[in-house]
C-alpha cells in the first residue's frame, strides 16, 4: 500500500487540520465522525466511523461460518429464552 505523509499543527483547544487530500483519501467530509488510534508505540491513525465499522465486520467474519445473521441469531436466542422464563 502507498503511504501518503501530510504535515499540519495542533491548533488552539487540541484542534487538528485534516488537510483536504488527506480528507478525500480518508473518504470523510465535514461533520463526519471519525475514530483515532493509538496503538502501544504512540503512533495514531485516523478512520471514519464507516471504515472501522468495516473493518470490525471482516475480522469477525474470519470467525462466523456461512452466511449467519449474528444478530438474527442473538435475538432467536432471547425469545427462547423468554420463552423458557415464562414457562
């Protein structure tokens, strides 16, 4: 993968300056949540909400077989349950 470096400064209130091509590589715009990294070494990477959202759906899908609906699975789950408590 081709890393792209940009430099900006840390502005007055902990403000950050993402700069525009920075932006689009990134694919969020204004107003947009994004997440921020910090792994043990320091180093920070910056994602959008979208993107990390994706990423959290491929590595559980190493560990979900077929096609199932996690949550689909979740909520059968609860109505047997329910039904177990009620008797």
């Amino acid at each position: 993968m081709d890393m792209e470096t940009y430099k900006t400064k840390l502005s007055e209130g902990g403000r950050v300056v993402i700069p525009a091509k920075a932006r689009k590589a990134l694919g969020i715009n204004i107003g947009d949540d994004i997440v921020i990294r910090v792994d043990k070494t320091g180093d920070a990477t910056i994602s959008s909400v979208r993107r990390s959202v994706e990423r959290a759906q491929r590595i559980v899908a190493k560990y979900v077989k077929g096609k199932k609906s996690l949550a689909d699975e979740l909520v059968e789950e609860r109505r047997r349950e329910g039904k177990d408590e009620r008797g």
